[in-house]
C-alpha cells in the first residue's frame, strides 16, 4: 500500500519539476525517482508495521523519519551529484526486497492457504470448494 502510494507521489512530485524546470529534468529524475520513493515508502511502511505490531513502539516511528531525510538527500542529489543518487537508488532498492524476504519467513501465515469453503448440503459442515464430497 505505501509503495502504491509513493509511486504515486513521485508521479507528482515528477510533474511538478517538469513544469518548473523543464522536460530535461525528467531524463534523469523519472526512473530514479520511482524506485527511489518505493524505497522511502517501505521503510515508512516498515516502521508503521512495527509500530501497530508492537502497540505503540515511538522508536519506530523515528526510524520512519529517516524516509523524510533520506527523501531530502535524494531532491539535493539528484541536482548536485547524479552519480551519487545512482548510487543511493540502487543501495536503496535492495532495502523493500529483504525487508519483503524477511517477512515472508517469519509470518505466522506463511504456509497456510486460503481455500474457499461452502456448507455441505448433507451434515452442515464447512468443506472445501474443490472438494467432490
């Protein structure tokens, strides 16, 4: 949900440089912008997640902050040093990847499935769709 929303907002956020700056802006703005605010969108996502897990751990609402601040670094960078944003993105796009990975192994759901049930027309019980019987 938050990486939906944060490529949205780099759309944005993407126009209105473009109609401030120029088209030129968008060459090497747009593609690493995307990735850049997916990357700012998950480890606002991730502290959120941690927050409501723990019921109310402030300290991972700061770690949220540093989506703020790194967002900064990325908006001076892009215009000072374009090498160094490269270079940031790509540092960053591992970030939702392991942080994706990790939560996959350590859910408590992991290896269940959601198998629609319907009520069977002889005893009542709740039995598996695809189930013949």
């Amino acid at each position: 949900m938050y990486g939906a929303a944060s490529v949205g907002f780099a759309s944005l956020e993407n126009l209105i440089y473009v109609l401030s700056y120029g088209l030129e802006v968008m060459f090497l703005r747009a593609p690493l912008s995307t990735v850049a605010h997916r990357t700012f969108g998950s480890i606002w996502g991730y502290a959120l997640g941690h927050h409501y897990a723990s019921g109310g751990n402030s300290r991972m609402l700061i770690f949220g902050s540093l989506a703020v601040g790194v967002h900064a670094l990325f908006n001076v960078l892009v215009f000072a040093l374009p090498l160094a944003v490269v270079g940031l993105v790509i540092a960053g796009g591992f970030w939702p990847v392991n942080a994706l990975n990790w939560g996959q192994r350590v859910s408590s759901s992991r290896r269940k499935r959601n198998h629609p049930q319907i009520e069977c027309q002889t005893c009542g019980t709740a039995v598996i769709l695809r189930n013949r019987f």
